[in-house]
C-alpha cells in the first residue's frame, strides 16, 4: 500500500476524532450541570462511598442541640486558723458570716419535642441552684428539672419558648460498628461544636460509670462540656445522648461513650409522666459469678451471677432466695455473665412475672415471683 493510500484510509477517523475533541471543548460548560447529577448519582451507588459533606445532617440536628450552663451556691471553705485556740480571737468568729460563691459549669442538651423538654446528663445539673439554656438561635431561657435518673445518669429539664424544633429520631438497634456518626455539644464552653467519628463498639457495659449500661462506643472527640449532648448517625437522626468519656486525662483520648436514645426516650417517658423512672425489683444485691469465684465455692459453673444479699420483704426474700444462691437464668434463657438481667430489669416494671433458675448447692430449683416498684420511686 502507498504512502498517498494509507493518508486517505486514516484521513476520515483522524477528522472525526478531532471534531468531537472540538465539540467537547466548545461545550463543555454547557454540558457539565448535567453530567454532574448523574456522575454523582453514580458514585454515591458505588459500594464504600459517602457523602463529602455532612452539612446536611449537622442542618437537620443542630437547632435542636443547646447548651446547658447551671450555677450552684458553693460554701467558702473555712480558714483552719479560726479554731486554733492560739489565733481564733484574730477572726472574732463567734459572729463570722457564713460566706458563699458562685460555681458554674457547663454541658450540652437536646430538645426532644416542640413543647421543650429537653435531655441531658443527671451529672450536668445535679445540685444546680439555676440552669440556663442557649439554643443555636440566640434566644435562652431558664431551664425546669422535672426529674432525672442517676442510675443511667440521665435527667429530664423544660424549657418554655414557642417554634422549638425538635431532634429527628433514629434507631440505635441498627447502628453497626465502622458507623459515621457525628457528636454536638459545647465542649468547654465554646459554643456549638460538631465533631466525626465512627461507632467503635455496641453494648458497652460493665465499665462501672452507671448502674444500667448499654452504651454506643465512639471516637468522635468528645470533651467536657459535650455531656447532654446529642451522637447523630450521618443522616442527621439522633442514636445517643453523650454521657462519658475514658477518663484518664480529662480530655478526650478517643474512647467515648452514649446512652442509646431508645433507652434515653424510656426515661423522658417515665420522668414526664410520674416524675421519676419506674423499674420492677427482686430485691437482691449481686455479683458476677466467675471461674475462679466458682472453684472456691466447689461448684462447675461459672455463669450467672451469685446473690450476696437479700433485701427483707423484697420480692426475693418472700420466695426463699438467699445470699449464695447462684441465678443461672432468666425466664428459661441463660444468664449468662449478668448482662442480659441488668437489660431486663432496666426494661421491667413493676407487677411484671418472671421466673428465675436458682442452683444453691449441687440442686436446682426454679421460683416464680412478682416484680415491686424499688423503693423510693
């Protein structure tokens, strides 16, 4: 083939191709609003993709999360000279007013419906004199307690103001670990602050900050001052109220921990409805059975929990428990390492039945009893 020949054959795809590049470059802008939408379509259905931005999420949360600021009278203390018999006629104490101070602190809320009730931590308000809450808008009012829960470390405050929006609300059964979750508050008092993180556990328990434990684990930075706090998921729906981090500085190190909201919204029930959270009660005290805790009483188990004491008149002690009992399971299902009753006690109310299984010695046994209402609720 010739040289003339060969030109000819490619003449026509070389002309075509550079007419399209032209094309391309011409209308490029034109084109590109609406190429964007299907290409971004595309990649958000790729399997590990997300979002850019969770600007989305923060807008759809963000006005309903406050700061909560309280102040508490704190007694001065007492200089210890003013007893010294050598130096206490200096002071003239016998008329020495009583002198006291402001002490503030600082926390986070989350408004969990338009008529203001808000949630936060039992420990952010606790012995508080005033509570003060600031919405992202400008506007604060004074803040109501109408009850709260150390035992989950939670409390329940109202506030009075018109157009509340309140927190959208999403499922923490669902929250998977490797979650996007994002954590509002107002870490040392710096204003409304959001941090990200994922879920790093679930159904965190036995860390000893709470009687009833069932936290979300995170690594979204948490820090004093974000307790109250709200944990979205990255669409923006509240899974948990922040309560606690792993204290070992002060400052957060990475590990923190939420209250699930489904658990949190059973006490905003309670507390709005009888001014207090309402639980069944056996009335035992219990301790983890263990391996080693079980070759020193000469038994072969080592699951369930060992009553160390009976309360008198309790539920348990009206069907015969006694301390050194070992409750080995629940309504027919294991016990386990005491997990699984902590759960149902923290989800019973009084009235309800439940059957325990009971090994005191080498016999077993099963007892039948009806759950009371712990006194002082």
């Amino acid at each position: 083939m010739t040289l003339k020949k060969i030109f000819d054959y490619l003449a026509w795809p070389v002309a075509c191709g550079l007419l399209i590049a032209l094309f391309f470059l011409v209308f490029s802008k034109q084109l590109s609003p609406l190429l964007s939408p299907a290409l971004a379509n595309v990649t958000n259905n790729l399997p590990g993709t997300g979002p850019v931005s969770y600007a989305d999420a923060v807008k759809r949360t963000a006005p309903a999360v406050v700061n909560i600021f309280t102040q508490r009278r704190v007694a001065n203390q007492t200089n210890p000279l003013v007893n010294d018999p050598l130096f206490r006629h200096f002071y003239n104490n016998s008329n020495l007013p009583q002198q006291e101070r402001l002490q503030s602190s600082l926390g986070s809320g989350v408004i969990m419906n338009p008529e203001g009730y808000i949630l936060t931590n039992h420990h952010v308000i606790n012995g508080a004199d005033q509570i003060v809450a600031l919405l992202t808008d400008g506007r604060e009012a004074q803040a109501r307690v109408i009850g709260t829960d150390p035992d989950t470390d939670l409390a329940v405050l109202k506030i009075n103001l018109e157009n509340l929006q309140a927190i959208p609300i999403g499922d923490p059964s669902k929250a998977r670990v490797g979650d996007v979750v994002l954590a509002i508050g107002n870490p040392f008092g710096v204003g409304q602050t959001v941090t990200q993180g994922i879920i790093s556990a679930v159904g965190r328990y036995g860390l000893g900050i709470n009687t009833f434990e069932n936290y979300l684990q995170t690594d979204a930075a948490i820090n004093p001052g974000n307790s109250g706090g709200a944990l979205i998921d990255a669409r923006g729906n509240l899974i948990g109220i922040n309560t606690a981090i792993l204290d070992k500085t002060g400052f957060s190190v990475g590990i923190s921990f939420a209250v699930p909201i489904d658990m949190a919204l059973r006490t905003l029930k309670d507390i709005a409805e009888h001014g207090n959270v309402v639980r069944g009660w056996i009335g035992v005290e219990a301790q983890k059975m263990t391996p080693q805790l079980a070759r020193n009483l000469g038994l072969d188990i080592n699951l369930g929990v060992i009553v160390t004491a009976v309360y008198k008149e309790s539920p348990a002690y009206k069907v015969g428990i006694r301390p050194g009992d070992i409750i080995t399971d629940l309504n027919g299902i294991a016990l386990g390492d005491g997990r699984k009753g902590v759960q149902f006690i923290e989800q019973s109310r009084p009235g309800d039945s439940i059957t325990l299984g009971i090994q005191r010695g080498l016999q077993k046994t099963e007892v039948k009893l009806v759950m009371a209402a712990q006194p002082g609720s």
